[in-house]
C-alpha cells in the first residue's frame, strides 16, 4: 500500500479531506525522503483516540457494514497510517475545535510512544521521517518530487473549494485561494492555459479540458476523477480521447480535469489496493456519457473563453517553477499553431512542391498541402453527412476512419506544383476549416514561425 513517498502523501490527503478540511498544506524534503508533513484544519481526533488511529482496520469512516455498500469517503479500510508508522518514525498531533488541549503520538516501525497533551490549533499534523528505514531497497529509488506534485495536483483540481499549500525543500510550489475551479487550474496549469481552457458541464461531469491547440506529450496531465478520487479508468479515458477523435496530432493529449458524479452505491472503491482503480456499474453508459459532454465543450471552442484574462491573472498562485521543475504545466512547442487565425495569411510561394510558404502578421507559416486538403474534404464529408446527404463514394453512413481515408485519397498530394491562386484559395479553405491545425489523421497542417523565434536563430534581438 505504501510503495513510495507519494503514497503517504495520497493517503494523509485522503484522510485531511475526508476530517472536512478546508485548508491543507503538504511539505515534503528530498522527494519525501527527508520528510512529509501534511496539516489540515479538519475536526480532529479526540485524545484517547489517538492510539486507535493507528492501529490496523481501525476506522472512524464505516458504522455499519451497509456503509460498504455506498462509500462517501475517500479512505474507509483504516490501514493507511498503521501501513505508513509501521514503515517510518510518524508523530500525529491533533486537537478537535471543542478541546482545550491537542494530544500526540509517535510510532516507529510499528511500535507505539506514549501519548502526550500539548497545546495547537485545531486540525491535524501528521509528519513522517526517516521513510523506509526498516526497508532499505525502498530508499534506493529515485526522488517523488515529480510524483507528489501530481498528486497534489489531482486533489487540488477535484476540489477546488478547498485551499491548498504545496511546499517542496522550503520553497512554495503552488498555493491555491479556495475559490472555487478557476483559482485551482491557475495555480495547477498557469494563468495563460487557464484562460484558454473549455469548461464542461452535464449531468454526468464537471470540470475543463483543452481545446485542440493545447496539449501535452503524455496522459498525466488529465486528471479524471469519480465522485472527487482520482482514478484510473482505461475506458474513461479512451473516451475522452474518442471525443477528440481527428483534433489532435499523434503523441499529443489534453490536459485538464474531469470529475465524474454517479450514485456511490454504484462505485466499487475497494477493487485495488491503493484504489486507484474503481469498478461502477454501467461504465459504459458513464464513458458515453463523459465523451458526449466533452464533444460538446469542443464544439463550443471558438467561443470567448471561459476565463476572462483579467479575472485569471489576478489569481494568486500559478508559479511558473510548478511547470518547470514537476512538468505539470509543460509549455507548449514554440511555434506550434494555437488556434491561429488563417483568414489573413499571403501566400508568397511553394517549397519542394509540398508546402505552401505564407506570411501572416504575426509570423511565417508552412502549410502542408496534402495534409490541409485533407482537412478541408474530410469537414466537408461529415458536414454531408451531419445533413443527411449521401456523401460520395458511399452507400451507408461512414465512420471517421472511412471518410479520413476517402478524404486522403481525394486530396492534393506532394509534390503537385500549385500556382498563387490555387496556393491562396487553400488557406482561404483552409480557414474555415474546423480544426485547422490538424489533418483527419491527427498529423500537424501548420507550421507557424513567429517573429521573435526566427530572430533568435539569427542571434539577433
């Protein structure tokens, strides 16, 4: 249960939001290795129950066993703190609201200290040193420094209402208003991605992902979560990608955060060890009905964001060392396209009989002939098709994938020669395209080079 330093970290989360915290801050050494300390401001554990807190399947969380049956909280099994002291020295300190005096309790590899009173604000403190200590093969891995901040990460955006304070070797990572959403994804994501963001909204999901200029390299920067826990769901998440379907380049993902709310009677949280993983009764309805919401939210990109960029900048939080140093917030490549506007872009000429050379007034741009073709056939075909009209060379309706290849097939290859009036009419197309910036396949159409890019590969300011 406890495989690294970002496992204590997970589960004295789990236990500060479920004590009602609304205030938590995590501090972490040497990627936890040289210490974690999470307070919380929740209610507390009453003295003469410290001990029990400790101990092995003790748990305030479950009264009956139908409690088991409809799980409101993120831990209900009470092994997460015997699991963490019988690896590490844990000290707890606690005082519920209604005390006079706090209380602690040290244990180490297991083995209980003395319960003491002492005096503190009201809430939780639980630190842990001296991680691993009885299993030295485990204090041979690498720093959690990156791992932490992604857990961090995932609680903070799946409940924003509560203020976060994220601390690593004394300096602050990101530290969150409470707010509400808005505040959370600044502080996770950035101010600038935070404004380019597309809220969603159903029944079924709450939350905001990225508009298909805005990606990453990898998954770790969508959080999905069930009824506020992070989960891992290999067909939740194939349907969000589904819902991207053509917008997005091979080996790029969006990022974002998408909490689902479905009847706890119908979660099963105890099918993995670190529950990580859950079971739910008609998943597959639950995945179409997340990919619905989420075609929604993209159809509505070229809407005004829903983040004025005054409103998101005057935020607290968003450091930039978040990105920088835990690769939460990877910055975009320089010169790809975000949603560029192609209505005013002047062919000037071709290269290699392959690419459309363009200068628009914010950069120079390549245009992959082929590719943009694609583009502009394939949005052609499914609008056919969205109207009821037989598009050509079928005799049913097709999917994505027959009318991707029919619209290959179909458009300009490399290496035709274009004149200026053929050049300029396919940006014209290309234009009004719905998603521009990528072919049916996923594969860039543009290449945008802007001024100050250009400039520094000459050496010049």
């Amino acid at each position: 249960m406890i495989e690294r330093p970002a496992s204590v970290v997970k589960e004295l989360i789990e236990n500060a939001l479920d004590a009602g915290a609304r205030r938590i801050v995590v501090e972490t050494r040497a990627g936890g290795l040289g210490g974690i300390r999470v307070s919380d401001d929740g209610c507390g554990i009453p003295a003469d129950q410290l001990p029990l807190a400790v101990a092995r399947h003790a748990t305030s969380k479950v009264h009956v066993a139908d409690d088991l049956h409809a799980i409101a909280t993120l831990g209900f099994r009470g092994e997460a703190l015997a699991s963490i002291a019988a690896v590490s020295e844990l000290t707890i300190r606690s005082r519920p609201a209604e005390a006079p005096t706090g209380a602690q309790l040290t244990v180490r590899g297991g083995q209980l200290g003395a319960a003491e009173s002492i005096g503190g604000p009201a809430g939780t403190t639980v630190e842990v040193r001296d991680l691993f200590f009885n299993m030295p093969a485990r204090r041979t891995g690498p720093a959690d420094s990156r791992k932490i901040a992604e857990v961090v990460a995932a609680y903070t955006l799946l409940h924003p209402e509560v203020r976060w304070r994220l601390v690593s070797n004394g300096a602050v990572v990101f530290d969150t208003p409470g707010t509400g959403l808005t505040g959370a994804l600044a502080a996770v994501f950035g101010h600038e991605t935070t404004r380019r963001l597309l809220p969603v909204v159903s029944t079924v999901v709450e939350g905001a992902i990225s508009p298909p200029g805005l990606t990453r390299s990898d998954r770790r920067h969508l959080v999905i979560g069930v009824n506020g826990r992070p989960v891992r769901n290999p067909l939740l998440q194939r349907a969000v990608e589904a819902a991207y379907r053509s917008l997005l380049p091979r080996g790029r993902a969006p990022l974002g955060v998408l909490d689902l709310t479905i009847d706890r009677a119908k979660v099963d949280a105890n099918v993995h060890p670190a529950k990580l993983e859950v079971g739910i009764a008609d998943e597959r309805a639950l995945a179409d009905g997340l990919q619905q919401a989420v075609e929604t939210a993209l159809s509505r990109r070229l809407a005004t964001p829903a983040w004025p960029r005054r409103a998101v900048l005057g935020l607290a939080g968003g450091q930039a060392s978040f990105g920088r140093d835990f690769g939460v917030a990877e910055e975009p490549v320089p010169y790809a396209p975000d949603e560029p506007d192609l209505s005013q872009l002047r062919a000037i000429g071709q290269f290699d009989d392959a690419f459309i050379i363009a200068i628009g007034p914010d950069g120079l741009y390549l245009v992959d002939q082929h590719r943009a073709h694609e583009r502009i056939l394939y949005d052609e075909l499914v609008r056919r098709e969205a109207e009821g009209a037989q598009p050509p060379l079928f005799e049913g309706p097709g999917s994505d994938e027959t009318l991707a290849r029919a619209a290959c097939t179909s458009a300009i290859k490399a290496g035709r020669p274009l004149d200026p009036g053929e050049q300029q009419e396919l940006l014209r197309r290309l234009a009004l395209a719905d998603v521009p910036t990528t072919c049916p396949h996923g594969a860039p159409t543009i290449l945008r080079f802007d001024r100050r890019f250009v400039k520094r590969q000459f050496g010049r300011r």
